[in-house]
C-alpha cells in the first residue's frame, strides 16, 4: 500500500473516531474556549471535575466488564428468556426491574446492571434492543424519582433540606407515579405483539467463569457501598489494581473514553453554569413560584443537565421538593437532561441510538410535564 493511501486510511480513521465521539468533542472544545474565555483558578476546575462522580463510574465500569467477560450475564438472560412468554411481557418486566433497582442502588448502577443483560438477551432473541434500552433510560428517571437516593440531584437536595426520608418520598410519589403509568402505557404500546423467538445455537455455548463473576460481583457491590460512604475514589482504586493483577484482559475492553467524555462535560457544564451573564440572567426571575422554579428546572436541565441544574437553583429556591420534582421531569427531553440516558446508550452501543431517544423522549417530556405538575401540585 502506498503512503497516500496509508495516509487516507489513518485520516479516515480519525474522522470516523471523532463522529463516533462527537460528544467528546463538543464539550472538549466548550471546556477550551470557556478556560480562554474566562479563566478561573485550578481550585475550580477541580470542583467542576467531580472526581467522586468520575471514579465511581470507573468502578462500576470494571466490575461491570468483569461480570460481561465472566459470561454471567448471558447466562442470566437465557434464565431470563426461558420463562418469559411475550415481547411485551419480557419488556414491561426489563422495565419494571430497571425502575425498581434505581429506587435502591441509583439510576447509573441500574443501568450499568440492566442494559447489559438486555444486550445479552437481545443477542439470542428477537427482542428490540435499542427500543429497550431507550426505554430503560426512561424508567432509570422514572424510578429513581420517587427516592432520596435514587438518584445525585435527590440525595444533594434531600441532604441539603434536612427533611426525613418518608417525607421526600411522600413529597415525589404523585411524580414518580404519573412518569412510571405513563411509561408503563408507553412500553405496552411500543413494543411488537408475539412471543419470543430464540436463536438456541446462541444460547448453547457460552463459557462462564465463576471465579472472575463471582470476583466481579463482590467487587460490583463492594463499589456500591463505597459510593454509599463517599468512598468512591478508594474503592476505584482498589478494583483497579484487583483487575490489574487477576484479569488485565477486562480492563483492556473497558470504555475508557466514556470517562474523559463524562470529565469533559462536568468541566464545561460546571464552568457554564457559573458564567457571571448565566447568574445574571437568574436573578431576573422569583424561584419562590412554584411554576418558576418547575419550568426553570427541566429548562435548565436540557441545557446543563439536571445535576448541575440542581446545584444552579438549589440557593434559589425555598422548596426543595419542587426543585427535585422539576430536575427529575427535566431528564427526560434532551439526551444531555440526565447523563444517565447518556450511559444508557453508551452501553449498549447500538446505530442511531441517539436519534431514537430523542424521537421518544422529547414527546415524552411534552406529555408528562403537564401532568406531573399537576398531580404534584394536586396531591403532593
């Protein structure tokens, strides 16, 4: 092969990379500009980085690759696959369980847990893998509503308020239950008629090594308990150097890019919520009507995200409450309002898969908005 043609292959390459990571691009290039634009001291960035966050994400990432490449999930979804009777069926129970778990261990551990067996599931049998997934992103939001610890903006205001835990949960309940009927309603309507089909020369097969799963998942739970007591950064540490010297291959197959992605967008979402023309522009508006601080959150949050949305108004406003109902309806919409839909579909590494969540849950925030504030107002 000649030089140019080696040449036009790297170059193609590249381009192809950086449309595949057009998320890492935006938000490097607006960290950039923002650093020339209007530089701030290390200490900053330090804080916008949210280095918990990051290494959280990382421990899950390894356990997570580690419990894939053990080949307990495939195992887990010919269990699963086995005593389901439909595609609605199977689809409403995936659902269910991604909302259900989101209550307990968060909305991104549910989803480090679910999308794969999906994927895994999707891999012998003819259920739609991508809709699912949209559809799990969904009910992570659903779910982890109704929850003080469901999700980082509901553990950030119910610590900030200081109120008890039934209180925040009678508080969210009418939310929760409006966001899970009308996605129940949704998934029962989405997904094709007929039962499943198998692929049995998929399902025959698989290697399963249960020291690395059963490793993985003690590790995978460990992870969560260190998250659980702001550990985070010590518990990823630990299974790194676990996964260093017992199963290097898994780290090597882990989305390395999927963590600059995410400290990309915390620094140039942090340093843009805290531009003195944003802060300005707040002032401008009274967070103490309830509609306000309900219409300001789920705005706020398709531009920066409902978590730094929260962080935004949470001196803003007097209820607590009505800021966490807005941030949660504020994750759906934009792929961007919650960074869980982007884990979602990070995971799950389907075509188009961007294009899908936002056909879905653009009308999706349109529809249960209205309805959300009403019941929440109404009954909360």
């Amino acid at each position: 092969m000649s030089n140019s043609a080696v040449s036009k292959t790297v170059r193609l390459t590249w381009h192809q990379k950086l449309k595949s990571e057009w998320l890492l691009v935006v938000f490097g290039t607006l960290t950039i500009l923002l650093a020339l634009i209007d530089p701030q001291p290390l200490s900053r960035y330090h804080q916008w980085l949210q280095l918990p966050t990051l290494a959280g994400l990382m421990g899950l990432l390894i356990a997570i690759q580690g419990i894939r490449d053990s080949g307990l999930v495939q195992r887990a979804a010919v269990g699963v696959v086995a005593r389901a009777h439909s595609l609605r069926g199977l689809g409403l129970l995936l659902v269910a369980a991604t909302a259900i778990v989101s209550m307990v261990l968060t909305n991104d551990v549910s989803l480090f847990l679910i999308v794969p067996l999906t994927v895994a599931i999707g891999g012998m049998s003819n259920l739609p893998v991508l809709r699912m997934v949209v559809l799990e992103a969904l009910a992570v939001n659903a779910g982890s509503t109704l929850s003080p610890i469901g999700n980082p903006q509901n553990l950030l205001l119910w610590q900030h308020a200081k109120m008890p835990f039934l209180h925040f949960v009678l508080g969210m309940l009418p939310a929760a239950v409006v966001m899970f009927a009308l996605l129940a309603a949704f998934t029962l309507l989405w997904l094709p008629r007929g039962s499943i089909e198998l692929s049995r020369e998929k399902m025959d097969g698989q290697t399963i090594s249960r020291r690395l799963g059963m490793a993985s998942m003690l590790a995978l739970a460990g992870m969560v308990v260190a998250m659980e007591y702001d550990q985070a950064a010590l518990g990823a540490a630990a299974l790194l150097a676990l996964f260093a010297l017992l199963a290097r291959a898994s780290l090597a197959r882990i989305d390395w890019l999927l963590l600059v992605t995410f400290a990309a967008i915390f620094l140039g979402l942090g340093h843009f919520a805290e531009l003195p023309l944003i802060e300005h522009a707040l002032d401008q508006f009274d967070f103490k009507q309830p509609l306000t601080v309900f219409l300001g959150g789920i705005l706020a949050s398709q531009v920066i995200s409902n978590v730094p949305a929260t962080v935004l108004l949470l001196d803003r406003t007097p209820d607590a409450i009505a800021l966490a109902v807005a941030a949660n309806v504020g994750g759906f919409g934009l792929a961007i309002g919650s960074l869980a839909n982007l884990i979602a579909l990070r995971l799950a590494k389907q075509p188009h898969g961007l294009r899908l969540l936002h056909l879905v849950s653009i009308p999706f925030l349109l529809v249960s908005a209205p309805l959300v504030y009403l019941a929440w107002r109404l009954l909360g």
